[in-house]
C-alpha cells in the first residue's frame, strides 16, 4: 500500500472511531430505513423490514457507522446476560475494506467489556473470506461447521459457528 493510500485509510478509521454509535428502537424509522437498505444490499435472503427493525429492541442493540452523516454501516448484536451474539453486520458496498467493520467490531469489544460480556458469538458463510478473515484477526475462533445452513443460489451453503472469549 502506497503512502497515499495508508494516509486515507488511515483518515477513515480516525473518522469512524469518532463516528460509530449505540441505536436502539428510539433510533427514526427512516435511519432504520436506510440501514435496512444496506442489510438489503448485503444478504442472498434478508430479513423483513418487521424483523429488522425489532433487532433495536432489549435485549438486543445496534451500531452504526456514519461518513459525512450519511449510514455507511451497522451492527446488530443480541446481548443476554454475559453472552452476546453478533447477529449481523453489513457496510455500504462502495466502503467495504476502509475499516469501517473494523470499526463496529473494535466498538463492540468496548461495550462487551463495559457490560461484562464473556463471550460473543457469530455465524459466517463459509465462503464470506473477508468476513472470517476479520473475525480471526480479532481473536474469534471458529468452533464449529452448521452444515446447510444458509441458502444461496447454488441451494445451500455451510456455515461456521464462531466464538471469541474473554
């Protein structure tokens, strides 16, 4: 990566450290909305709006990452007591690999050291390299396969089952 580059990623990453927050079912519809596009945009088979926009409701949470004002990410998490589960996580596709889910990930460790959190887990396409490749870098690990599990165009693809520990 030339300096030029390594000068704008980095740009980003202070950028969104200073942009990422906590949302709940208090958030507006329309930024629910417009993070319902991007989940849209980022899944073979998406939730319904119904069941979106329930995620900001206890005992789950979300973030958010915003450039210029604008959503460019999110992350919803289920908290129970000191587990948490990742359940989804999507960026804009025209800001994928700046470090916005970087961003959302290092966030979440806050908030799970905040609230005591031992353990969070996630499942992730096999196929999402990109996303496992993240997830390992930041100490997940992954405990098993749920063979079948996600459907896509070729029918049905495996899932890995991740954890990451305190």
């Amino acid at each position: 990566m030339d300096a030029v580059n390594r000068l704008v990623v980095t740009e980003v990453n202070r950028f969104m450290s200073e942009h990422i927050e906590r949302i709940n079912a208090a958030t507006p519809c329309s930024e629910i909305e417009a993070l319902y596009d991007i989940h849209k945009n980022s899944q073979y088979s998406p939730w319904s709006f119904s069941t979106f926009k329930d995620c900001f409701t206890p005992p789950y949470y979300g973030l958010v990452a915003r450039q210029n004002g604008s959503v460019i990410g999110y992350a919803i998490i289920l908290q129970v007591l000191d587990e948490a589960t990742l359940m989804d996580i999507a960026v804009k596709s025209n800001c994928r690999g700046v470090g916005v889910g970087q961003r959302l990930i290092e966030t979440l460790f806050d908030i799970a050291i905040e609230k005591n959190t031992k353990e969070i887990w996630l499942e992730v396409r096999e196929s999402n390299t990109s996303a496992t490749s993240l997830y390992k870098k930041n100490g997940f690990e992954i405990i098993e396969t749920r063979k079948n599990y996600y459907s896509c165009e070729e029918g049905k693809e495996h899932a890995s089952i991740m954890r990451w520990s305190q």
